[in-house]
C-alpha cells in the first residue's frame, strides 16, 4: 500500500520524535483524526521538556485550513508552541528539539 506524501511527512515526524523523546524524556501522540474530535487539532501533540509543542504536518506546499490555523493560533495565544513541518523543513524540527534541550541544560 502505497503512503501519502503527508504519511512520509508523519512517518519521518514520528522517527525524530521517537529519537529524541527516548534519550531526552519526551511525550508526543497523534490525535486520531476520526470525525469525533475536535476539528482542526494539529497532527501531532508534545510535551518536550516541559514545553507544550503542537505539529501540523503538510507536504507538497500544502497549507493548514482555516481550521487548523484557528486551533494552532489558539495553542501560541496559550504560551505552546506550534509548527508546520513538511519535507523542507524536518531539519528545522530537529534543531528546534537540539535548542530545546540545550535551553533546559
């Protein structure tokens, strides 16, 4: 069965954040998107050293909907963290997790 380009996005997101929570103490999980929740929550949701981080995971150019920025303008108002990762910018992901515990050092 053939991924989406969105699935490799989430694929590699998982292996990064599975890297790094198991050496560095960290939580993540991936709402289910089933139509039961609520709508627009971003595709991944951490807690990195005490930081509450939320993914939204994109591919191609993709853009979030109108929903999904709602929910991740709701989360930064907040004081969490909110990203949009796609194939372009994994790197930026790790070197954001690297600052994190270099800051909590």
């Amino acid at each position: 069965m053939a991924k989406t380009p969105e699935a490799k996005v989430k694929k590699r997101v998982r292996e990064i954040l599975d890297d790094f929570c198991s050496a560095n103490a960290g939580y993540y999980f991936f709402p289910p998107a089933n139509g039961y929740g609520r709508q627009g929550i971003p595709d991944v949701i951490c807690c990195i050293q005490g930081r509450f981080v939320a993914i939204e995971c994109k591919a191609n150019g993709g853009v979030p909907t109108a929903l999904q920025l709602r929910e991740m303008d709701k989360i930064t108002k907040g004081g969490g963290l909110s990203f949009i990762i796609d194939e372009d910018t994994l790197d930026k992901l790790k070197a954001y997790l690297l600052l994190i515990k270099e800051r909590q050092s």
